[in-house]
C-alpha cells in the first residue's frame, strides 16, 4: 500500500508571507543574467554620480545639514543609493499583480482564504530585502570613490529606512490596483518617479529651488526621505530632522489604509466584470 503526500497550503499569515517571499525569490534567481545585470548596474550609477560630482563645487548645502562643506558626491550618492526603495515600492506590487495575470496565477491565489492586504503587501517583502542588499553594495563602492560614512548616525538612518518603506509602499499598491484595472503597468510608476527625480530634491537641493517647486517637492514622500538619510550620513541626530520623520509617518497613516481600500475595490470591480484572469 502506497501513501501519497498532500502538501498542505500555508494556513497562517506568517506562513503565507513567508511563501510569497520564496517564490518572489525563486523567480528572480531563475533568470540569472537579468539577476546579475542589477548588481553590475551599481557600479555604472556609482560611476554615474561619481562623474556629475566632479562638475559640481563642494558647498554646504550639500552637507546633509551638519554644516559642514562636503562635495556633491556626498550628496549624489545618497541619493541615488536610497532612491532604489522608492523605486522597488512602485514596481514590486504592479509587477507581481501583473505577472500574476499574465501566467494565470492571481485568480488561484485569490480563490484560497488569504486575504488581499496580506497579499499585496507580502508581494513586496523580497523585493525591498534585495533592494537593501543592492543598497548596501552600492554604498560600499561609493566609498571606494570617496563617499564619506565614518560619521552616520545609525538610529537617525534606521528610522528614516522604515519610515521611507511604509511611506512610498501604498504608491506602489495604487500602481497595483491600477493593474489590476487597466492590464497594464506603468503610469502611476513613471509618474512618480519622473517627479521624485525633478522635484524631490534627488539632484538639486529643495532650498536651491524656486518656491512653486518646493512646493512640489514638500508634498512627495522622496523628499522628506532623502533629507533624513542624508542627516544620517552626516551624523546629525533624529531630534534634527524630526518633522520630516513625521511627515513621513504621517503620510504611511493616511496613505496605507486608503491604497488598500482601492486595492481591494479595484479586485472586486475586476470580480464582478469577470476581468480577473484576463490581461
């Protein structure tokens, strides 16, 4: 007499979490060239920004608010470096939707008692654990080129990194449940980063801009981030830079709740007009 094994499906949200996780991971690495041109990539933006700062005059503003004259570089380089999270919230969610559609998985997954903030949210746990290991080779090599972290204070750079993920993820949840919508990715993304890049402070600082513009920039959750991870960079302590620490708190509050809530209309508007499975 034989017996056959029935693998039983994760029944906790740890559990199915930690499933996502796994198959997001398993994904990545079964296209190994894809996987090693992001990590060759670091070098060219380290280079990249290494470049622009020779055409740049060491300044204060560009001391992360310590004070002290530092080159562009010190600068640049946070920025690109941290600008990766923004950019793995927005694409993460959409992208795991839309592969979802495309290999005809999101309907199974919908159909099994896991519910959809759980998730949504779990599609982006691997990649912001492989954009913090990205993040952290890219600072390596900028420090080979000069980037200066011999005074960073940590919990200043701890905290802004969580505040930085719960602020921009409920972006990347809106481009999920456009998606889910439209069958396609993309606006919300681009829109979004193209601002980040012109108004976020990512090449000129916010105080170096006209006032409508800063205007702009004081509304996007990037500027606010990159403001506290270059305070950290420059050791300057939590206390310094605390209404943007709560700029950013403030916008995961309002953000999260109200992304989900779309999310979850945008899946049950696709329910109803049998456009689930379809891309």
């Amino acid at each position: 007499m034989t017996t056959t094994a029935i693998r039983l499906a994760p029944s906790t949200p740890l559990a199915k979490i930690g499933a996502i996780f796994r198959r997001d991971a398993i994904v990545t690495l079964s296209y190994p060239g894809n996987f090693a041109i992001s990590w060759v990539s670091i070098l060219v933006e380290v280079v990249i920004a290494w470049y622009i700062s020779m055409l740049v005059h060491p300044s204060a503003k560009y001391g992360g608010g310590s004070g002290e004259v530092a080159g562009y570089f010190q600068f640049i380089a946070i920025n690109f470096a941290f600008m990766r999270f923004q950019t793995a919230a927005l694409n993460s969610f959409a992208d795991a939707i839309r592969d979802g559609q495309l290999t005809g998985t999101l309907e199974v997954v919908l159909a099994t008692p896991t519910t959809l903030p759980v998730l949504v949210l779990s599609s982006g746990l691997w990649s912001f654990t492989l954009t913090a290991l990205q993040t952290t080779a890219f600072l390596i090599i900028a420090v080979l080129f000069g980037l200066d972290l011999s005074h960073v204070n940590p919990v200043t750079a701890l905290v802004f990194l969580m505040l930085t993920i719960a602020a921009v993820s409920p972006l990347g949840v809106l481009a999920a449940a456009l998606a889910m919508v439209i069958k396609k990715t993309g606006p919300v993304e681009w829109i979004s980063l193209a601002s980040a890049s012109l108004f976020g402070g990512v090449y000129v600082p916010l105080s170096q801009m006209s006032t409508w513009l800063q205007v702009i920039g004081w509304c996007l959750p990037i500027s606010h981030a990159l403001i506290g991870f270059r305070a950290a960079r420059a050791g300057v302590p939590l206390s310094h830079v605390a209404f943007d620490a709560l700029w950013l708190l403030g916008a995961a509050v309002v953000l999260t709740p109200l992304a989900l809530w779309i999310f979850v209309r945008a899946v049950n508007k696709a329910r109803v007009d049998g456009t689930l499975a379809m891309y």
